[in-house]
C-alpha cells in the first residue's frame, strides 16, 4: 500500500467568596445544560469507510472530453448538469440533461482548454488549463459575465458555499474569493501510513467536488477517488472506481475517470469520464444521513 501512494505521487480568585460562588452557580445551571446539548447532536458526517453501490446509468457523449461535472436543477426539481468539455479546439461550457442530450453549448476560444466547472451564486465558473483564466457564465444565458485570472495551470474546480476550491495537477487544493479568485489559503493533501505514521504526499489531483464537508477528488490517471478532510489534508478514504471504466476505454490513457457530481437534495453521486459513453448513479449504501420511509 505504502508503495502505490508512492507511486501515485504533519490563584485564587479576585471576587469576593459570596459572588464567586454566585457566579460559578449561574455558569453551571446555564452554561453546561448548553454544552450538554450541543454534545449530544454532534454535526452529522460520512463514516471514514463507506460504501459505493450503482444504482443506474445514463447516456453520456463520447465525443466530450470531460474536465469537470456540477448537478443542478430546474424550478420542479428535473436534475441536469453543468459540463466542463476540454481539448484544445473543442474546449466548452454545457448543460446537460440526464438523458446526455446537450441542451445548451458555449464554445471556448480554440486558443484555450477548459477544465474543472463549479457553480456558485447563480454563475458558472470554469477554469482552463494553461492560460490562466477563468470564465464567468450566467447560468441561465451562458453570457460570458467576466474573465478572472490566476497564476499556474488549472485542473479541478468546486466550491464549498463561500469559496472556490481548485486543484492544479500537484498535492495542492487552493481555496479562493469567488469575486476576485485570489488565493485565500492553501491545502496539502497527504495520506498517513497506518505503520510508519509517515505522511505521503497525493500529487496530481483532478477534478473536485464538495460532498457532505469533504473534498472529493480524482487521482488523474488512475480509477481512484480521494476523500479529502478540507481542514488537514489527510485522506480519509481512497475509493477504487475500476470496475465502472467501459471496455472501450481500458486501457486508454486519455478516456480516463475524470467527473464527479453531487446532488445534495437526492443524495446522489455522479461518476463519468473523458469521452465515456456511460455516466452512472451511485448511492452511498451506509449513509448515516438517509432517510429511510
């Protein structure tokens, strides 16, 4: 195990005794019920180990190279997706419905290619490879609202409510101001090796997704995805995809694992790749958050 994370890349008091008591009487019949109770409804989180299983799949264009996967919905509640598509030369923004037909379609300048999508305040944001520069859609119109730039390549992108998350091809997760794209700190992801306690560093992260106060992110070139705890760094769990790669792309080094998309209102995960035919529903299995009739 330790060799394939290798390869896939720490007095007394003043008061008088009368109010002393008083006091120390009035902070424990308020203050610790409030401690008490806060204790008793810890915030609800994914056990460290889960469990994926398929639900079912959907129809996905082979022609798009996908860089980056959002789940949004319309008024009545009919799930689609904004896509991320790169190349140079075929770089776009897109909304998909679940069915794969493509509703809507921006093209890129040819000079650039895109990479990881996320949705944030009403606007998508897409970041590009190498020429520094990401694109602010209306969702709704897909008119190009600004441009914002960065130093660095761009690879994944997601956002966890208040701020963009970006990840770019090394062991570094950047959180950044939705309005101005500056950095505003910066993540080393690791795994600890359960014998040595050594902390390895987890290079070429893809694209991201912010599932349930995790980072979720695709290992590039590999089947795997990693959960990423957003405040150390440290992996949580590394979860193995290989058995959903399609035949014709086993194999290949570009049709590789490369989309994840969360629908928080179903809680539902999406999983597709570059030029995948296939895009397919999972459902966490020992979910402690679902709901059971």
């Amino acid at each position: 195990m330790n060799r394939l994370f290798r390869r896939l890349f720490r007095p007394r008091s003043s008061f008088p005794a009368p109010l002393f008591f008083r006091s120390v009487f009035l902070f424990l019949l308020f203050a610790v019920p409030v401690f008490t109770a806060a204790a008793a409804e810890p915030a609800a989180r994914l056990p460290r180990q889960i469990v994926l299983t398929p639900v079912r799949s959907y129809p996905h264009d082979p022609a798009s190279f996908c860089q980056g996967l959002v789940c949004a919905s319309e008024g009545d509640g009919a799930l689609f997706f904004y896509e991320s598509a790169g190349l140079y030369g075929r770089s776009a923004i897109k909304q998909v419905a679940l069915s794969g037909e493509t509703l809507r379609r921006e093209e890129l300048p040819r000079r650039c290619f895109g990479e990881g999508a996320a949705l944030h305040d009403g606007k998508i944001y897409q970041i590009t490879w190498r020429e520094n520069t990401c694109f602010v859609y209306d969702t709704q119109t897909f008119r190009l609202l600004k441009k914002l730039s960065y130093k660095g390549e761009g690879w994944g992108l997601a956002e966890n409510g208040t701020e963009l998350v970006m990840s770019d091809g090394s062991d570094k997760i950047t959180f950044r101001d939705p309005e101005t794209f500056k950095p505003v700190r910066e993540l080393r992801v690791f795994w600890t090796n359960p014998k040595t306690k050594e902390q390895i560093p987890i290079p070429r992260l893809n694209e991201l997704e912010w599932i349930e106060g995790e980072i979720w992110a695709n290992i590039f070139e590999t089947t795997k995805i990693a959960r990423i705890d957003p405040e150390s760094g440290e992996v949580i769990q590394l979860l193995d995809f290989a058995r959903y790669v399609p035949g014709e792309c086993r194999g290949d080094p570009q049709r590789v694992l490369n989309g994840i998309a969360w629908d928080p209102a179903g809680r539902r995960l999406f999983i597709t790749g570059k030029e995948w035919p296939v895009l397919y529903e999972l459902a966490i299995e020992n979910d402690p958050l679902k709901k059971t009739p």
